[in-house]
C-alpha cells in the first residue's frame, strides 16, 4: 500500500478506535493530511488534535493505549504538556495534541480537517486557524536589512575571535532569517500553500529565482565568509544600505577569508 494512502487510512482507523469510546468528541487532521490532503506525498507524516472531554483528558495523556489499538506503536515523546511525537511499527511518523473541549478556544493552530467527531459535539470555529500565529514576513525592509546586516557584522566578529559556532548561527540563521521575511516584497511568491508557522517550509517553491542564491548563503561552518558576502551582496541590490556599515563588514569578510580559523 502507498504511503499515502496508509497516511489516510491511520486516520480513518484511528477515527473508528475513538467512536467506540464514551469521552471522545473529535478527531481533526492538520498540515498534509488536513485541508491540504493534495499536498500529502511519500514525505508526509500525521498531524492530528484528538479532542476529549474535559475531565479524561489528562488520562489519554499519560495512557496511548487508545492510540497503540490503531496500530502498534515503536517510539513516542512527550514533547508537550498536551502532545506527542510517535513513530508506528510501520514506519509512519506523526505528531499529535490531545485537548479538552475546553481548551479548543485558545489553541493556536492552522486550518483544520475534521476526521471524524461526535453528532453533538459542537465547536463551529474548530477547524479555523487561530492563535498565537507568529508573522513570518515582514513589511519592513528597512528593519529587516539592517538586522540583517548587524547580524552579519557580529556573526563575523565571533568568528574572528574564534567562535565560529556562535558566528555561523549570526549569519546562517539570524542574518538569513531576517532575509527570508522581506523576499517576499521583491519576489512574486508562486501559488503554492504557505505554511503559517515556517516560512521556510516549500520556499524553493514559493521563491524560485531567490532560492537559486542559498547555496552561496548557506556555504557552512567553514566557509563562513562566503556565507556573508552573498548576503552583504544581495542587500546590496534590494536596499541603499548603510555605506560606513557595508565597507566595515566588506572588511570583515577579507579578514575571516584569509585567517584560518
């Protein structure tokens, strides 16, 4: 059986095993696997919110008998006061949250699917994104460029200094991640579903010209420099930075290429 099919039928399963129970209200299916069940492939895993009644919430925690009885499970982690990362014997991987009716309100999630759920069960707004959402884009490219450039400004200073580690996080992470939430405003993203809580996730297909430029910018702990003149040249064409701060960085860079670290 296709691994996407097996993804869907867990699912169908697993709604059967809560049906049979007394304090069971629903069971919705996120991501991949949700409202997004096109996108689902051989890549995809489980992503679900089993909602209970209140008072047994606490006891489909501490006890995933109830889950074990859809398939065999291999591994689990409690990663959440309310969740769980599992791998079943077969190799499906998922991740899931049990919550009381009462908490559904205040949960922060995506667009959902309803599997299944009880006749009088009733929460119209359960399916809705909500939430916690963080913004991923920025609407300002003036904060996000000059972020972006003390990020790589520090990053590089760390790295001369010797601590490479803290400096490829600088400048592989902080300074590329202040990048990534302004593409958008020179690049027409393709219509592809965007993930609320990643922009990361399917960007090489959101941004295909941009993408082309992450190998320079993501050229490694030991090519850190690399890494920052990609950078430094692509702000250097979206933005009129900072000409004082852009020679000093220039600076650093000539520095970090030609000390062995």
């Amino acid at each position: 059986m296709m691994k996407v099919t097996r993804l869907f039928k867990r699912l169908d399963d697993l709604a059967v095993v809560l049906a049979k129970k007394q304090d069971t209200c629903a069971l919705m299916a996120l991501g991949s696997v949700g409202v997004e069940k096109e996108r689902a492939d051989e890549f995809s895993d489980l992503d679900f919110f089993v909602i209970v009644k209140d008072e047994v919430k606490q006891s489909y925690i501490d006890d995933l008998t109830w889950l074990s009885e859809t398939y065999p499970l291999a591994y689990f982690f409690k990663n959440t006061k309310d969740g769980f990362k599992i791998l079943f014997e077969d190799g499906i991987y998922g991740e899931f949250a049990v919550f009381g009716e009462s908490d559904m309100p205040n949960v922060t999630q995506p667009n959902g699917r309803i599997v299944w759920k009880r006749d009088d069960y009733i929460y119209q707004q359960v399916t809705q994104m909500k939430g916690n959402i963080p913004k991923i884009k920025s609407d300002s490219p003036d904060f996000a460029v000059n972020e972006a450039l003390t990020n790589l400004y520090v990053g590089l200073l760390r790295t001369l200094r010797g601590e490479k580690l803290s400096g490829y996080i600088y400048i592989e992470s902080y300074a590329l991640n202040r990048i990534l939430s302004i593409v958008h405003l020179y690049e027409k993203q393709e219509p592809i579903m965007e993930d609320v809580f990643g922009i990361e996730r399917r960007f090489e297909k959101h941004y295909p010209e941009f993408s082309r430029r992450l190998p320079k910018m993501l050229s490694g702990y030991q090519n850190i420099g690399i890494s920052a003149k990609a950078m430094l040249s692509y702000l250097d064409t979206i933005y009129p930075i900072n000409k004082r701060m852009k020679y000093e960085i220039e600076q650093l860079i000539i520095r970090v290429n030609q000390t062995d670290i």
